[in-house]
C-alpha cells in the first residue's frame, strides 16, 4: 500500500456515513529491528499547518485555541479503526467517538455569527 497516495487527503466517513474531514497526518511507529508501520492517522488544523510548514503548525494550534479546541489535538485515529480504504476511508468509530465532533461544533457557532451567513 502506498500509505501517501491510498490515504493521506482522502476523505474521512464514520461508521454512519458522516463526513468527518480529511486525513491530515500520518503517525508511524518503528519498534526496534522491525519496519515501520502506520500507527495512526491524524486530523485537524495542527497536523495539516506542521505538513504543510513545520512553522505553521504552531499558528494552526493558536487557531484550535481560538476555538477553544485544546484537548485531544490533533485527533488521533488509530490505523485500527479504519474499516476501509477507497475513494473515502470508512472508520469503524462514530463522529462523536472522536474530538472531530468538538471542532465542528465550534466551527458552525463561530460561523453563524459572520455577517451574511443566515
């Protein structure tokens, strides 16, 4: 598997369909004498800010702050829950499972209050 082409950007859906975002990061893990292997993929604006610019990361951070998203960042997915890779990745887990649901909500409360978003 082509870890980069197969998963990192695709889609994320939860075991009910609902869009959760995209794959931001990849976590590997090598124990000692063994190849490394995907551990976890990661979602969330800290994650997308450091592969983008390591020096993005720490203003993607600020931003979930600013949100008041602070726990749990960037989320964690272990590699085990994913029940399968196609054009999406369908997770085993439920949006609400994840901390993926407490940057949504945020999202949605900071942009209703825009000027000419209702």
């Amino acid at each position: 598997m082509d870890v980069v082409r197969d998963v990192l950007d695709k889609s994320l859906v939860d075991r009910d369909g609902r869009e959760m975002g995209r794959v931001d990061g990849l976590l590997m893990e090598q124990d000692s004498g063994q190849p490394p292997r995907l551990a976890a993929i990661l979602v969330g604006p800290a994650a997308l800010g450091f592969r983008l610019h390591p020096r993005l990361e720490p203003a993607a951070t600020v931003f979930e702050r600013w949100l008041g998203i602070e726990r749990e960042r960037p989320v964690r997915i272990d590699f085990a829950e994913i029940d399968d890779i196609g054009s999406r990745i369908r997770l085993r887990l439920a949006i609400g499972e994840t901390a993926v649901a407490a940057v949504e909500q945020r999202l949605r409360g900071w942009l209703v209050k825009l000027p000419g978003s209702q």
